[in-house]
C-alpha cells in the first residue's frame, strides 16, 4: 500500500502537490495532516468532498509499504505520522526545499529548489502525458501561485512560470485562484494578529527593517506561519520573528522579503527548519524572553551587508573641464557609451553635465559653446559608503542618473543608473563582484590550475615577468585566451601580458636582464618580446580604445587593468591573472567572465561593440564553434543589427576571421550563423542557393575528416575554396572571393578551383577508372584546390566521395621509387619529358604498389621509346 502525506500547517502547495501525486500514483491513499493552514482549510470547507482523503488514524501502517512525501523531505514535519512507521516502509519525495540531515533516505522522486513543489509533479505529468481536468488545473495553480507570492518571490523560477501556462492551457481557472490563495483570519487568528503587531519591536539594521513580536497565552491559535505573513505585509517590514508560547509550548515562526535576510540560521539555533526566507521551530518549556533576546542578538549575523557605491561605482573617472566644448563633450560620451560627464575645475567637482543637455545645445546649433553654460551646478553627490537603497532613492526622487562619489571632498568614482541596474538584478551568490561596473572584481586562486596546465618554462617565465613590473612599480596581468583555456583546461601558450604602466619599457628591462629580441610599436606602446628559448611574449601598456567612426581603427589612451579588460570583445576574455608576487596567479573577473565561462555563453561587454568593431560577429560565431558556445540573447541580437557595418570594413581584416572561422572551426555550423545573422549579404554578392551551400560544405566537412585521419595535412589556404563553395562559381563570384585572398597561396587555390571547375575533368573518369587515369588528370594539382574542387563535385555526385579520397591519400602517401639521378644514371639527358617520365612512373605504382624499383625503370624507358 503507498499513502501520500505532507506536512502538517498544509499550505497549497503541499495539498497541490498531494493532488498531483495521486494521479501520478492512482492506487495511493491522500492522508491529510492534523492540522491545515487557514486558506486550504478555507478551500475545503467547500471542497472536501471532491476527492476521498483520509486521516493517519484511518490508516492501517502495518499495510503501508511506500510514503510519497511532498513539499516536505522531512519527518519531523509530518505530524502523528512520525510515530507509525515501521521498517519495511520506503520513500518517494518531491519537494523544493534544501535536504537536510534530518531528511528521509529515498531512491524515487524528485528535490529540485524551485518555486513550487507541484512544479516539479507538473512536469512528471507532462513527461507521462497524463490528462488533468480543469479543476485539477486551478487547485495546481493554486499552489505554484501561492507559493511564489503570485510569481513575485524571488525563489520562482522559469520552470514555475512555464507549468503555469500549462495549467491555463489545460483550464485552471484564475478567479478561483484568486478567491482562495489567501483566506479571511478567524477571530482568534485575527486577535494575536493585532496583539503581535501591538506587542512588537522593529529593528534597523544596514537600511533593512525586521520586526521581532511576541505574546503568551494559554489556549492554542494554529496557522502562526500565516499570521506572521500577514504582519509582515501589513508592517511593510523586510522581516519579521513571531515568537508565541501557547500553553508549554513556544512556537516561533519567521519570514522573510529580503535577499539580504537569511532567517533560517537563528531558527535552525531552535532545533528547527524551513529555508532562508520562510522557517519555523518549536520547543517547550522554554521563557519567551530568553527566546526573544537570543533572537535579537543574532540579528546582526543574518543580514548581508549592503551593497554600497564604493561596490558599484565605476573608477576611475572620465571628466571635463568646464570650457570643453559642447561638440567635444558630445564625441566623448559617444566614445566611452557614458550619459554623462562630471565637470571639474582645479579638481573640484563644480557640475554635471548629462546626454540631455549635450543633445538640446546640439540641436540649436551650440556645439562651439563650452560646457559649463549647459551643466548642472548643483550635482546630487554621494560617499562611498551610501547604500544602494539610499543610491535608488535619490535617483528616483532627484530625477538624476548619474551620482558624483566623493571623498574627503575628492571625486573618486561615479554610479550611473545601468549600475544600480546590474547591482540590483545580480545573482545573490555572486554578488555585486560580478557587475560591469563594479570597482572590486571576483576573484579566485589558480595557481594549482596553472602548475598543472602551463609547461614549467611558461609558469617560470610568467613568475618571472610579474617579479620585474614589480622592480619598476608596475603590475602585470595574464590575459585574454590563455586565462579563457586555462579555466577551460584547453591547451594555449599564446601569452598576452598587460602591464599597468608601460609595457615597452618593461620589455626592454627583460630583455637587457635576460637576452632575446624586442619589437616595439610606440603607437599603441606595446612590445613582443621573443624570449631566448623561443616563447614570444606580447607586453601590452593597459589602455583604452575608442572609435572616431564606426569600423574605425582603435585609437588609444592609457589607462588600467579595468579599462585595459573593458576593451576586450567578450566577457569570457576579459579575464586576467595577477603576475605580482603578493597576489600570483588570482583571478581578476570585472565582467562576469567566470560566470559565462561556466554557462556557455558568449556575450559582449557593451552594446556598441559590434558597431565599433564589427569583426567580433564573426569571432563569435568562430568561438561558439570552437567552444560550443552560444551568445546570449541581447549579444546575439546586437550582432544582427550590426551586420550592416559588415560593409565598413576592409576586405583584409575580415579575411583574418574568416579563414580561421572556415579553416579552423566547423565551417558548416559557420554558415548556419553567418545565415541567420543575415552577414552573407554584406559579404557577398552572388550567393548560391542555401541547399547547394549545405551540400557542398557537409561534403568539405566529410572529406576533410577522411583525409585527416590519413594523417594528411591541409595548408589554412583551403578556406578561400570552402569560401568559395558559397558562390555561384561564376567569373564574378571569383573577383569577389579574390579581394578577400590574403596570401599568394589563397589566390592560387581559387583560381585553380576555378580553372577545374570550367574544365569539369572529373566528367571523364569513371568511378572504375585505375587510378592512374585520375593521376593523369590530376597529378599537377596542389591539394587544397584538388579537395575543393572533389568536394563541390562530390555535392552533386556523392558516388564520388569513396574513390576522390582514396586517391588523394594515394597521391599524397606514395613513396616515388624513381627520381631523375635513376633517368640519368641511365644515360638520360635531362630535360622536360623527364617530367612525364616520372608522372607515367607515378601511375604504374598507382596501380601496382607491388612493383620493384628494376621493373618500374624498365617499363618507364619503354615508354620513353614509345612517345619518341
């Protein structure tokens, strides 16, 4: 026999999930606790009679074989059922909250933390397509609506939302949800809701408020968890503790509203339960004013401290002197993607002058006049240590967007609205550590990862280049793709160093110190330095770049390790590792890099990204491929937008990106994106039709992994033919694959593609033909274009594929036993029919590997005789 039971003080969630258990297990008997919260109670007053539910007394528990517990994990929550159990009986849970050490052992179910437990039994349902009627529907919305406060707890999850929908699809009706989700108190319930409210004491602590009541009484008033929601609601309070003997016992009942309040450690100090925002416990024979200062001394302990400006705050500084021009000021917000500018005189904040005000003088034509005529005189300012509630408030009520913060009358740092914005939408585990503009970036030690990963050399030399920056009152970051395949446990020796300060200096230091080659580039002030074991090393000075146009190349100013990691193309490789002694090998994570890292997720660091460097549409498009990958939604909407600047750029920058995208990567999975994008328009112009690009490019992939696992090499110029197959194939389509062909070697694998694919020599071979007959008309033929050209055949001929490659690793292993010292030990003359003498030697072993080399030369100089 299975019975289905929850826990006592049922909720509608734990008499949902008991309606959703029964039709996943029909032959199971509902066993309703003794005791019901107010609305279920409410809800069955009219109700009951809808489904047969028994009590633990009706039960005989000697039959018993199976307890399916749901919305609880645990039995000292289940009432008089704890006390019948016997040994034989096994467990089936479906909960949502955390297990614990008092939670039962069970190998059926699920205890997954979302909104709603009758969440997770919607969608065992779904997965058995089982029908539910209508009533059924609403009593499950009932409880996925009452437990995530109406989808407004923070505990509720998209899985919540989509079971949801299913059950308005199915005929939950939301008028019935809506009547009963929360029910009238009683008279008695409504008493000791006025006295706790009345007998209570709110305490503030770091900007959030909890209220702490309590009462004694002699009879017992049930539904306290609900009471105390109410007052809670009704105070306005962050948190509240109820604290409530009832004869000789004291219950005590918490909630919570807040992120930053965690009421389940001050209960679990009273042997009881429940999770961080909603938990209860009760004892006996306990004071309640012993328990009331216990809790109030705790209070402390469970509220996170607050996130306050010098969290969030962006530091340093961009800011303008008061006679900058309008037009100016105008060119820079452009550049750095900021609303606004503080305005400092002799390193006095005296104004603020904000997008709006640059774009009003801009439109009467006042773009000579300087800024000061326009700017706010009277900023809204902030100190470091003004809370992120405080920080929302004066945004709100000041109607500004951007706090100057200040300390000891010194501006230090600025919060804008899309910070509070990041600050505010964080994930709470992360914490603030993760937002754009965070000023204290995540960290995390990865010495153990690089000891294990880099080669000795490359850890040596890395401790080495942290050691002198440090000589020379500089710091030096690991960056970029070597911390990216670090974290990913890909091997990458590519080292990019940023050095806060000024990298040619510092390579010219290792160089005099330990030998080797430096090239500078004093525009950009970076160096390589080519290490005497071989290693380069590029040494970058932390800057920033902007954008005069769209497209435009970088221009430069220094700056920091944030500034410097800002500039990347994605958060993922705006990583850097700490070289200096005092903090070796530590993360340093602005962006949310690690986050995405770990999720798969490719995104931008700002919105105009795409826009100022268009090329990074196809690096992303290359990394999803690499990595498996995907940019987020907003990355990937920004991409498509942005494929118009396509056009901007030069033919050469975008031919570095795509050779590696169509040589390196899976080059069909590149079209895919290339296609939903929308960029092949902005790259081509005599596009063939999607179905043939398909199968040309499924019969490139299918070649390419033939030969290479032949262990034959193909040289990165194939791209240009793989480009190529996009095209109509025409005269035109080869101009247009021509100017993006970088190297002597890309030209000439499009032109050859080209002359073969006119002269169609693959219509004069059978399948059956020797391959000495396919040598003859291919044996001149490098083996980029041979592949190309076989590749674009066997799209049309897939009959093709099988002989095409055996006879290029044929081609390409043979092992010539005659060469041109044999003609001439032979008394030959050299000359041009050496060559065919050769090419015909090449075609006897195609077709006989078995010949010896005496043979070979003797039907070689027969043939010789018979072309004279």
């Amino acid at each position: 026999m299975r019975i289905i039971a929850s826990h006592t003080n049922l909720d509608f969630d734990g008499f949902a999930s008991m309606i959703a258990a029964k039709k996943l297990y029909p032959q199971a008997e509902i066993v309703l606790a003794s005791k019901l919260s107010p609305e279920v109670d409410h809800f069955l007053a009219i109700y009951k009679d809808t489904y047969s539910f028994k009590r633990v007394k009706n039960i005989n528990m000697n039959h018993v074989r199976n307890i399916t517990l749901v919305d609880t994990n645990s039995l000292s929550r289940t009432g008089d059922l704890k006390n019948e159990l016997h040994e034989e009986i096994t467990f089936t849970v479906y909960d949502h909250h955390p297990l614990t050490e008092k939670s039962v052992t069970f190998e059926e179910g699920v205890t997954e933390q979302v909104g709603a437990t009758v969440t997770l039994l919607i969608e065992e349902i779904q997965r058995k397509e089982i029908n539910i009627k209508p009533f059924e529907a609403t009593i499950f919305a009932l409880g996925i609506y009452s437990d995530t406060g109406a989808f407004t707890y923070s505990s509720t999850t998209g899985r919540d939302l989509q079971a949801a929908a299913w059950l308005l699809d199915n005929g939950a009706s939301l008028a019935v949800v809506e009547k009963y989700r929360e029910a009238p108190l009683e008279h008695d319930q409504q008493s000791l809701f006025e006295t706790l409210l009345d007998q209570s004491t709110q305490i503030s602590i770091d900007g959030v408020n909890i209220l702490v009541a309590t009462h004694e009484q002699e009879k017992y008033t049930g539904n306290l968890a609900y009471i105390s929601r109410r007052i809670m609601d009704r105070s306005g309070v962050d948190a509240v503790f109820s604290i409530v003997k009832m004869g000789e016992k004291v219950f005590i009942t918490s909630r919570s509203s807040s992120e930053r309040i965690n009421v389940l450690p001050i209960i679990k100090q009273f042997s009881g339960g429940g999770h961080k925002k909603a938990a209860s416990a009760m004892i006996k024979h306990e004071n309640v004013n012993n328990i009331q200062e216990n809790v109030l001394e705790q209070l402390n302990e469970i509220v996170t401290p607050s996130l306050t400006a010098e969290h969030i705050m962006t530091s340093p500084v961009r800011v303008v002197a008061p006679d900058t021009t309008i037009e100016v000021a105008s060119k820079m917000l452009y550049r750095y993607g900021h609303t606004g500018f503080p305005v400092i005189k002799n390193d006095q904040l005296i104004g603020v002058i904000s997008r709006r005000d640059v774009d009003k003088a801009l439109h009467h034509n006042l773009g000579h006049a300087p800024v000061k005529g326009y700017m706010s005189t009277t900023p809204v300012i902030i100190t470091i240590d003004t809370s992120l509630e405080e920080i929302r408030e004066k945004m709100i009520y000041e109607h500004v967007g951007r706090l100057p913060v200040m300390k000891d009358g010194t501006l230090i740092g600025i919060v804008s609205r899309s910070d509070v914005i990041c600050a505010m939408h964080e994930k709470p585990e992360l914490h603030i550590t993760y937002s754009k503009s965070s000023s204290i970036p995540y960290r995390k030690q990865l010495i153990q990862e690089m000891r294990k990963q880099f080669s000795p050399p490359v850890y040596d030399l890395l401790m080495l280049i942290g050691q002198e920056a440090a000589h020379k009152n500089m710091k030096a970051y690991l960056i970029g793709g070597m911390v990216r395949d670090l974290l990913l446990e890909r091997q990458n020796e590519d080292m990019d160093i940023v050095i806060e300060g000024d990298g040619i200096e510092l390579a010219e230091k290792l160089q005099s110190l330990y030998g080797g080659h430096v090239r500078p580039h004093e525009e950009f002030r970076t160096a390589t330095w080519t290490h005497p074991t071989g290693f380069k090393i590029d040494l970058t000075s932390a800057r920033t770049e902007y954008y005069d146009f769209p497209a435009a190349l970088p221009k430069v100013e220094m700056s920091n390790i944030k500034e410097d990691l800002y500039r990347r193309d994605f958060t993922i490789n705006a990583m850097g590792i700490c070289l200096h002694e005092d903090q070796f090998g530590e993360l340093i994570d602005y962006f949310q890099g690690y986050e995405d890292l770990k999720q798969g997720k490719l995104k931008v660091l700002y919105n105009l990204s795409f826009v100022e460097d268009p090329t990074r549409i196809l690096r992303a498009i290359r990394f999803e491929s690499r990595f498996q990958f995907f940019m987020n939604d907003q990355t990937f909407s920004l991409a498509k937008q942005s494929a118009n600047h396509i056009l901007s750029v030069s033919k050469q920058r975008l031919s570095s990106e795509l050779n590696r995208l169509f040589f390196e990567e899976d080059s069909l999975y590149g079209y895919h994106r290339l296609d939903e994008l929308n960029i092949l328009p902005y790259l081509l112009e005599h596009i063939v039709d999607e179905s043939s690009i398909y199968k040309r490019l499924e019969a490139f992939k299918e070649m390419r992994n033939k030969i290479k696992n032949k262990k034959i090499k193909l040289s990165r110029s194939l791209w240009a033919g793989q480009f190529f197959s996009l095209t109509s194939l025409s005269i035109h389509a080869l101009e247009e694959i021509e100017a993006f062909c970088l190297t002597k070697d890309d030209g000439q694998v499009v032109q050859k593609l080209y002359s073969l694919l006119e002269e169609k020599p693959l219509d004069n071979i059978s399948i059956d033909s020797p391959y000495s007959e396919w040598h003859k008309h291919f044996a001149n033929v490098k083996i980029e274009p041979l592949v190309a050209y076989f590749a674009i055949e066997v799209s049309m001929k897939p009959e093709f594929m099988s002989k095409s490659v055996e006879y290029i690793v044929k081609r390409e292993t043979l092992e010539p036993l005659l060469d041109g010292k044999d003609l001439i030990e032979h008394g030959l003359s050299p000359g041009p029919h050496f060559k065919e003498m050769l090419e015909h030697a090449e075609r006897l072993q195609m077709d006989n590997s078995s010949l010896s080399k005496q043979s070979l030369l003797e039907d070689v100089l027969r043939y010789q005789l018979d072309t004279e």
